[in-house]
C-alpha cells in the first residue's frame, strides 16, 4: 500500500486541520443549488484525481490490530530503563538521575545535558542531549553516512525489536541548518548542526502513518547521536478483523465537506490547491493521546496555491461509519509540546 505523489490539480483553498468537519444543514434557495453545484463539480474533481493515483485497492481488505496495553507503570519502566543505557554512553560521571512526573508525561535529567521525556498514556519517548541537538558545529556528514550511523546506534543499543512480518525503511532524512549574517547584512556560510534520520514503518507491506508512527535519530557534529525520539506501538501479531476502503466517492463527499466547513461555504476555485499525496495505512496518534487498535486510514495530503501557500493532511479511517474506536485529533497542549 503505497504512497502516490501527484501533481494533478482539484478545487479547494486555505489550511484544514486534522479531523472530519461537517456541514450545517443547507438553505434551500437559489444561492445553496449553485452551491451544490459546485461541490458536485469539486466531487467530480476529487474522484477523477484518486481514480488517475490508483493508490486505492477497492477489493483489499485491511487489517486492524489490537495494540498492547501501556500503563503509566510501564512508559515509566521503559523511559528508566533507556536513561540507564544512554546516559553512560554520553557522560563519565556517575549515572544518577532526578525523574520528574506530570500528569501527562515525565522528564528524566541525568548528568549534564542529557534528558529524557516520556508521554502517557501512549508511551512515546525522546533522548535528547539539550546543548548539542539543533546546535553546534557542523555535522560534516553526508545523508547516506547519517543512514549508517543511525542504523548502527539503534542496533547497537537495541532500541527495538522489529518483530517477523514488519520492516524498518528510512522514510526520509532532514537536516537542521543556520545561516550566520555579515554586518552588512549578507548571508555567510550555513551550518548543519544536525543530520535527522526518520524511519519509518510497515506491517505486512502496510505502511504505519499518523504522527506517531517514527523512529528519529538526530546526528551531530563527530557522528555524534544527540538526540532520538522513538514512537513505536506493540500489537497483537493477528488482526481483530478486517475492513474494506471507503468506496472512492464517500471519500471525496468526506473530503469536499471538510474544505468546505473550513471556509464557511465559500466556493472554491479549482487551481486553488493541488493535491500531493494519496495513500492508505495503519494510523497512530499523536504522543498525547493513548489508542486500542491499529485501524487503516485514507490519508489525502494537499498544498494550498498563492501567496500564503500552507499544506494540510486529512486522516480518514477506513472503517468511518462504523469504527472500532474513533479517531481523535485534537491540537497538542502547548504545555507540554514545548521543549
């Protein structure tokens, strides 16, 4: 089940937020039947531009998993855990650490700079060394050496197993950079303080989607791991049940209403925004919000067009009319996304 990368245009403005938005009930006059129109006519738009990716097998049937159940206890335990294996890999002095825990998540401060957090209910960890992740010197390292280096530290300090069925492929690898200023205001040479391998991950060929569905290693300067950040949910080996996609024009109804609520009915001009991408898989939360089952979702990526262009992701579950447990996307708490 991959991903399809599109080029194709349809109708549709401005930034839509995560989730499924709905219309208010429609006025029957002359200004709601132009209205209908030209949601009809955005419909059409969407259903021709799926049909054309041909990213959607209407006859699969996908899986649903039931994940394992994470207690405070056991974030806690894992979180305590890491800290005794990376701590002394970073620092000589004696690995002591203070733990300091909220309501929804902890933090570990070992020696110097090195900490850990840990978020409930969905066990989400992240290492970090404070003074050397997205800073420093330059990491003087290519993409391909990043891979490697990444790949050797998960597997030297067996971060995780990847169990029978499941693979682990590098989705991608970003690079965080500064650029010093002259005093006359000219750009100097820009830095690479970080080279950030991401991997990602599928199920029996289904890829796992959803912001947390990663695993990150942040490189530094001297091949140096400065930082990791391990989102990676344990399931039961046999799936709970199946489920067929949505049929293609109950997407693009879902896809249509959720554009249109954004801008409060106003028609949308069809070179508005393009869409990206189109693909289906396994959707996990965010580090905020704990989950029961692994449901496969129809993900629907776009760009926006002119002089604000922003992107925009929507998630569908495959199973909405009638899920095994809703989908739930709210804004993370500023509180407690901040560093």
């Amino acid at each position: 089940m991959g991903r399809s990368k599109l080029n194709q245009k349809i109708a549709g403005a401005g930034v839509v937020v995560f989730g499924i938005l709905f219309l208010a009930a429609p006025f029957v006059n002359a200004q709601d039947a132009a209205g209908r129109d030209y949601r009809e006519s955005l419909k059409r738009h969407v259903v021709e531009t799926i049909e054309a990716a041909g990213s959607f097998d209407a006859d699969s049937l996908l899986p649903i998993y039931k994940v394992e159940e994470i207690t405070r206890a056991s974030v806690r335990d894992e979180a305590v855990e890491l800290a005794q294996r990376l701590f002394p890999l970073f620092s000589d002095r004696v690995p002591k650490f203070e733990i300091s825990e909220k309501e929804k998540y902890l933090i570990i401060r070992g020696p110097e700079d090195l900490r850990i957090r840990a978020y409930f209910p969905s066990g989400f960890l992240y290492f970090e060394r404070t003074e050397k992740i997205y800073g420093g010197k330059d990491v003087g390292i290519t993409k391909d050496r990043a891979v490697e280096v990444a790949r050797k530290f998960l597997s030297d300090q067996d971060i995780l197993t990847v169990p029978a069925g499941e693979s682990l492929f590098v989705d991608r690898v970003r690079q965080v950079k500064s650029t010093g200023s002259s005093r006359s205001g000219e750009s100097s040479r820009i830095t690479i303080h970080n080279m950030v391998v991401i991997f990602g991950r599928s199920i029996d060929g289904i890829e796992v989607i959803g912001p947390g569905s990663r695993v990150v290693v942040f490189i530094g300067a001297g091949e140096q791991v400065v930082g990791l950040q391990k989102k990676w949910k344990k399931f039961a080996p046999a799936p709970v049940r199946r489920v067929a996609p949505l049929p293609i024009g109950r997407i693009a109804d879902l896809f249509v209403a959720d554009i249109v609520a954004s801008f409060g009915g106003t028609e949308i001009r069809p070179e508005d925004f393009e869409i990206q991408m189109l693909y289906h898989g396994l959707f996990v939360q965010n580090r905020l919000h704990g989950q029961n089952y692994l449901q496969p979702a129809h993900t629907i990526g776009y760009r926006t067009r002119g002089p604000e262009s922003s992107s925009a992701r929507l998630f569908v579950y495959c199973g909405y009319d009638d899920p095994i447990e809703p989908l739930v996307y709210p804004p993370e708490d500023p509180a407690v996304a901040q560093k």
